[in-house]
C-alpha cells in the first residue's frame, strides 16, 4: 500500500545571481556533471538548475519515441526496396 521512493543526494553549489551571470557556462558545465546549482537574488533562493532525468521510454510522446524499420518479407524472398527497382526497371517510360 505505501509507495517507496528513493530520492538521490546531489551535491549542491549556490551561487550569487551576478556570480551566475558571470559564470553561467561554468555553472552548467556543473550541472552536467550530476551537480545542483541554486541561484540566489539579495540572499534569497530563487531557482535551482538541476541535471535533467532521462525519461523512460513508454512516458515519452509517440512522436518522440526511435522509429524501427519495418521488417517485411514476401514469399519470394524479394524485399519491397527489390520490388520497387524491378518496377522502375520495367517501366515504359
């Protein structure tokens, strides 16, 4: 009935917002890396740049998802790329 959760300790790095504006390639360069960066304006903490999660593949959208080629055999052993060259081949024009 309960629910575990098991919530993952990343090490933190606050920073000034003007230490951010300065910094911000270096500050993401962090967060690549697994960090959390907190950004703090007069003192007060205002946003926290997190690394992003990879989301699990059946939560992404349809139309976000790898596209596998379709695998079609016929009888003949001839693929549908095959068949379309013998047409092209055989056209009158």
């Amino acid at each position: 009935m309960y629910k575990t959760v098991i919530l993952y300790k990343t090490p933190m790095h606050t920073v000034s917002l003007s230490e951010f504006r300065a910094n911000a390639s270096a500050m993401l360069d962090r967060v690549e890396q697994g960090e959390t960066v907190r950004i703090l304006r007069h003192g007060k903490p205002v946003a926290e740049l997190v690394p992003v999660q990879p989301a699990a593949p059946e939560k992404l959208p349809s139309w976000k998802r790898p596209i596998h080629p379709l695998e079609y055999q016929r009888a003949d052993g001839k693929s549908l790329a095959q068949l379309i060259m013998d047409e092209r081949e055989s056209a009158r024009y």
